[in-house]
C-alpha cells in the first residue's frame, strides 16, 4: 500500500499543526499567577486544540515535538514529556469518541493533571532529585492543566462563533 509523505494530512493541516508546536514551544515561559502559584497553561491550550481539531495521534506528535524542542533549547524538562503527552493522548481519544470541548478538556485535565504528574514522580525524583511528595507535582500540573484546558475551550468556541471552524 502506498502512503504519501504526508501521511494523508494536507499541507495546511500540516501548517497548523507546525504553527501550533511552535506557538507551544515560543509561549511555553508564559505564566498566570494564581494565589501563591503560577500556571504555565499554553500546552494545555494547545493540547485541547490539537485534540479538537486534529485527532489523538496529532496531538500527541505535537505535544512530544514541542517537549523535544523545549529540550533542546534549555526551556523545558523531561517532565514536559508526561506533562503534555497523557493530556494530549487523553484529550485526543475523549474527543474523537464522545465528541465534546468539554470533553477533551477533562480529558487534558485528568491525562496532565494526574497521570502526567505521576508518570513525571519517577523523572523529577531520579533525573532532576526532586525530594518532594506526588502531590508536590500533582497540584502544579492540575493548575496549569485546568487553566489551559479552558483556555482551549473557550478559543474553540470562539473559532466556531467567528465561524472559523466549523
């Protein structure tokens, strides 16, 4: 069987796709102060769009892209990798089966928020000597997943009452 270079995705979803990782890779230092915390919501954001518009197996290519790049330019830490990629997984195959932004939200929030924290414990303990609880991981990475979740949604929804997107 034959398979284009592509993949099957036309040059301007391919465009997308790129313009997302890089606005994920440039925003990433971005930040919301939220009491004593602050949320770093851009790949949540991006995660949810990519999940909506794109499907599981885009967003995820786009969340370890960005994770790769962040790397490679001292901007972020292996625990881009589980932050961003549960979430896009999750948000991705909640939305593709069920159909709904809110959706692929709790699936962002749940993917990032809990399994990305406990899959980054490991990561920051052995790689980064991180001596804290999960829970020290858990809380930042719920915040930052919420905040950019609805973030996601409410862009979604304005592309659609700008009739921008479907």
């Amino acid at each position: 069987m034959h398979h284009s270079i592509t993949g099957g995705y036309s040059l301007r979803k391919i465009t997308a796709i790129g313009l997302l990782v890089a606005v994920g890779t440039i925003a990433a230092p971005f930040s919301i102060p939220i009491g004593v915390a602050r949320v770093y919501p851009v790949q949540h954001t991006i995660n949810v769009l990519m999940a909506v518009l794109f499907g599981p197996g885009p967003a995820v290519t786009a969340a370890v892209l960005t994770s790769i790049i962040r790397n490679l330019m001292g901007t972020g830490t292996v625990l881009a990798f589980p932050g961003s990629i549960f979430g896009a997984l999750l948000a991705g195959l909640s939305y593709h089966y069920i159909k709904r932004d809110h959706v692929a939200m709790l699936g962002e929030i749940l993917g990032t928020g809990l399994l990305g924290a406990l899959a980054a414990f490991p990561l920051a303990k052995w790689l980064l000597g991180f001596a804290g609880i999960v829970l020290a991981l858990i809380i930042p990475f719920f915040l930052s997943s919420l905040v950019g979740a609805i973030m996601g949604v409410v862009i979604l929804r304005l592309m659609r009452k700008t009739g921008f997107l479907y």
